[in-house]
C-alpha cells in the first residue's frame, strides 16, 4: 500500500522542472471538470446486460466466429509476422477481400489493421497539400486524423447541411482554390445514430467533380439489404467512389477496409502509409470475419432484432421524456447534458446490471453528453423493458411529451 501511496504521488506531481510538469496541470484540470476517464476493465462474463458494445449482430461470441478463428490459428499461429507486402499477407487475407468485394459488388477490396488504420491510410493516400477535405463535423475523428495526415486543406460543414457543403464546394470551384476536392462523411454517425443524406452527396460530388468517400463503420452488417450498408439501403451503394467499413463492429472481429475500384485499391496497396508499414492483420482475424460475414448475410434475423430493439428502446425512453433525437438503427443516443450528471446515470445504470457508457467531450459537443445505447441480436425485449424502467423519467423534461 506504502508502495502504491510514493507511486501515486509521484504519478500525479512530477518533479518540478520536468518537461511533463504540464500533464499534472491538465489532470486536475479534468478532474475539476469531471472529463477525467479512466479504463474500465470487464470479466469475460460481467453478468452485466450488454448496451454498450458495437457487437450489433452478437458475432464476437458466435462459436463458429471462434471455432473460424481457432483453426486460422492452428495453420498460421497468431501473428501475421511482418505487413502485407512483405510477408504478413496470407490466403485469409486473400479469402476475405474477395468475400468483402463480392459483397459489396466492386472489382476489389484491402484490409487493414483497424478501421481507424484503414479510413485515416485511404484518405492520406488520396489528396495532399492543394487539395480540399470536407468533413461532416460529427465525423469520427479518423477521417480527421486522416485529413491532417495528408496535408490538404481540412474543410468542415455543419451535421448534414448539404446547402452549406454545396455552396462552399461552388465557391472553391469558382475561385480555381483546390486541385482535388474529397466529401468524406460517415453514413451512421457514431454518437448519434443518424444516417448521412448520401443521396444529396452524390449529387454534389457528381456536380463539382469531387471524390466521394464514406465511412460505413456502423453500418455495415446492420442496414441495407444483407446488410451491405446504408448507402445500399439509400440506392446509392454504386455511386460510391471509396467505400470504407469496418470488421470491429458487427462483424465481431478487428480489421478494417475499403472497397472500389480495382485501380483505387492497387493505388492503396502502393501508397497508404497505414498499410504499408504496420504488421498485417492476424489471419484468425481475418478468418473470424468472413465467417462473420456469411452469417450475417444467411441469418438477416440478427438485423432486424437489433434495430426492433433499438426502435423499442427509442419509444420507450421518448415516453419517459427523454431527447433521443433522429437515430435510426441499434445506436439509441439518450442526452443529458452535463459530463456530470451523464456519468452519475451510467453509474446508476451500472448498478442495476446494465452496460451504458457515458459519452462525454471531446467525442461529444460540450453540453450533450449522453448516454450512447446500442442494442444487439443478442439483447432480448424484456431487457430493453428493465433498461428503460432502470433510467426512468426524465426528471429534466417538462413531463408533456
Ligand atoms: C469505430 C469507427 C471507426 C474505427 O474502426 P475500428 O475498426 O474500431 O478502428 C472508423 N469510423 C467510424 C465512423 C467508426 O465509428
């Protein structure tokens, strides 16, 4: 105890003239505020009832997602042993491409490490300095990341005001400003589970001769026909120049990719960075996500559980009172407000047996931190009953809702 005391101490002052000295005063400063995180760690089985995960089609913990996993395993051992162009890239690899075009009907697909590896890599390897990024401004942050890595110009219109985009791409046009102009946006965005007007980007994209890249992340495996995306379910999966997805979320695994033409992934596998110099993925990865895939194209059951529930969960917290806003889907964003007040519900959430995490800046707005539910195919209705009984009124709201 002595030991762990002189440790903490240390931990939270150090020494004064120490080049980290700054790290203390940010600290207390989060601390103060209530932004302070910390890691959570869980059991394998918590026993608690699971709205937090992205696991929407409750894959990770499918026996044949793992009996998939432990056979690649078996013939290639753990690691992938060096990145893909050196000597990381197996058949897994090779398999799971084919499958990923095939499903998402282009001539290629690559896999990367992570989704965040995948989308910040692709849009790094596509503009540069001269060039334009517009971002949605609740984009995730790896489309940010990703803009500032290439050195193009980081350019932000407001949540889905594709007026605003539109006119700021005609006066870049007008005025000669940008060499290439990329639209990146997610199609479900994260914490707040509405989707992107891809029809309308489309159109802009077609009109100022801009390259159009969306992020499917939460969207894959859970909407569109066979779970193939939003941009399938909004008819515009076609017109798509650079698809990127996810295999972290609801297909239960770790990687990421990006789907298109044969010439922009042949561009990828030569130039993006975030392939190119770090280790493959580990081919139970890989192996772990095709089988993913093939069950959530034959058991179309597991989406339609997940969004009935999250249609549920949206209807029984809106009659408590609460905001829930215009998500569609298994991602249910309950806002509270204050950072304080949001952790204090998770809290109480937690003690009733039930996993919801308090969504605070900077993932968030200052002044909407919220509760971000999602549900799964593995959730039950009387589960989301007890979860919306455990939050409660909305002691906030004026109570006519
Ligand atoms: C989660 C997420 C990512 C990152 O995917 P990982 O596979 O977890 O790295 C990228 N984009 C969006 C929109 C996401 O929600």
């Amino acid at each position: 105890v002595e030991i762990e005391q002189s440790v903490r101490e240390k931990t939270m002052s150090p020494p004064s003239g120490s080049p980290l000295e700054w790290l203390a005063e940010q600290a207390q400063a989060r601390a103060d505020d209530g932004s302070s995180r910390v890691l959570n760690p869980r059991a394998g089985d918590s026993g608690l009832i699971d709205f937090a995960s992205n696991d929407y089609l409750g894959l990770s913990r499918d026996p044949r997602v793992i009996a998939a996993a432990i056979e690649a395993t078996t013939c290639y051992g753990f690691g992938a042993t060096a990145s893909p162009l050196v000597a990381g890239w197996t058949n897994e690899h090779e398999m799971l491409v084919g499958d990923l075009a095939a499903f998402e009907g282009t001539e290629a697909a690559v896999v990367f490490s992570t989704g965040f590896a995948a989308v910040a890599g692709a849009i790094a390897s596509l503009v540069g300095p001269g060039d334009a990024v517009y971002n949605d401004r609740l984009n995730h942050a790896c489309l940010i990341a990703g803009t500032r890595m290439s050195g193009a110009t980081l350019r932000v219109y407001p949540h889905n005001e594709v007026n605003r985009l539109d006119e700021s791409i005609r006066r870049d046009r007008a005025g000669g400003r940008y060499r290439r102009i990329l639209i990146a946006t997610d199609t479900v965005f994260s914490m707040d589970g509405d989707l992107a007007p891809l029809v309308d980007l489309v159109d802009i994209a077609n009109r100022h001769q801009a390259i159009l890249m969306v992020d499917e992340a939460h969207a894959t495996g859970v909407f569109g026909p066979e779970g193939r995306g939003a941009a399938a379910a909004l008819g515009v999966a076609e017109q798509i120049d650079v698809k990127a997805g996810t295999l972290s979320k609801a297909l239960g695994s770790i990687g990421g990719f990006i789907a298109g033409s044969k010439l922009l992934i042949d561009h990828l596998i030569n130039r993006a960075s975030t392939l190119m110099f770090s280790t493959a993925l580990p081919p139970a990865a890989c192996a772990a996500a095709r089988m993913a895939l093939s069950i959530s194209r034959a058991e179309p059951w597991r989406r339609e559980r997940a969004t009935g529930l999250g249609d549920q969960l949206r209807l029984g917290l809106r009659e408590q009172g609460w905001e829930i806003r215009a998500s569609q889907g298994p991602i249910v964003p309950l806002i509270v407000g204050e950072a304080v007040a949001a952790v204090e519900l998770s809290n109480r959430i937690r003690a009733e047996g039930y996993l919801a995490p308090a969504i605070r800046p900077p993932t968030v707005p200052r002044g909407t931190s919220r509760i971000r539910l999602s549900t799964s195919a593995a959730n039950m209705e009387e589960q989301v009953r007890g979860l919306v009984h455990v939050i409660g009124r909305n002691e906030a709201s004026t109570g006519q809702c």
